[in-house]
C-alpha cells in the first residue's frame, strides 16, 4: 500500500511539472556570453534560487535553464549581468532588461535573515517581467545588489520601474 502511495505522489509530481513547463515554455531567459573587451566589475559566487513571476515570491516559474536551484557566478559587468548556472549556458542580463534590483528574505522555499536574497526583476523575451533570486555566499546580498544597481540607470532602480 505504501509503494502505491508513493509512486502515485511521484506520477502526481512528475505531471505537475510537465504542466508547468508547458504553461511556461513561452519565457525564454537571454542567453549570450559576456563579450572579451567587456569590464568585469564585481563577481559574486552565489546559489540560484528560483525565477518567480514578479511580485510573487511563491509562484515559481520553469524558464529553461532556470527551474532549478542550482550553484551560480554572478558576474557584473559594464554590458551587464551575467548568470553562470552549473550545467546551463550562460545568461547574459543587458541594463536595459533590467528593471529592478531589491533586496528580499523569502523565495519559493528558501527563507533567510531580513534582506539576505537579492531580486534581480528582468524582462524574458517577450516582454515579461520575472523575478530572480540569489544568495550571494562570499558577500552580503547588499553588495551584490549594489553592484548591479551601479550599471543602471537612475530610471531602472526603482521598486517597480
């Protein structure tokens, strides 16, 4: 009885996931690697913790390459942010796809002291603006959201620009 409750919450997983990279496959996240006369200005090691629809912290998204946590490189420069997930290709974030940069403590699953994740809210593709969330492990997330917001312009800083 136990062995067919456990394969059923497993199935019952397995189909909610596929649902949600079916309802999701639309979101495409940049993917381009930083160009070799670019600055780099800050490099953060940093766990990924999830992609979410902006403004709600508890609705993951599966955007290909960011659906799962996963050990990141962040890395500032003078043409933007690049997010180095393990396994994944490089996501190269411009400043003008960036709309904001916050400090947070809860994501998904993931809650830590007061400000302790930085919310990176970007454009996909198409136009749709998400929320990506890091936790910087060698620095505080103050520093991480600093650096980023030193390659935005004043317009693009705001809660909800």
């Amino acid at each position: 009885m136990i062995v067919v409750v456990v394969v059923g919450l497993i199935a019952l997983l397995f189909w909610a996931w596929r649902r949600r990279t079916r309802r999701d496959s639309a979101l495409r996240a940049p993917i381009g690697d930083v160009p070799g006369s670019a600055t780099v200005i800050a490099e953060f090691p940093s766990l990924y913790v999830a992609t979410t629809r902006h403004g709600q912290p508890l609705e993951r998204l599966a955007i290909s390459g960011l659906g799962f946590r996963s050990k990141a490189d962040v890395r500032v420069t003078d043409v933007g942010v690049a997010l180095d997930l393990t396994g994944q290709p490089t996501m190269l974030l411009d400043p003008a796809r960036i709309t904001a940069v916050a400090q947070s403590t809860v994501a998904i699953d993931r809650v830590v002291e007061p400000d302790g994740l930085v919310c990176l809210s970007w454009r996909t593709d198409d136009g749709t603006v998400v929320d990506s969330y890091l936790r910087p492990q060698d620095a505080s997330a103050r520093a991480l959201a600093d650096a980023i917001r030193g390659i935005l312009s004043p317009s693009s800083t705001g809660p909800d620009a």
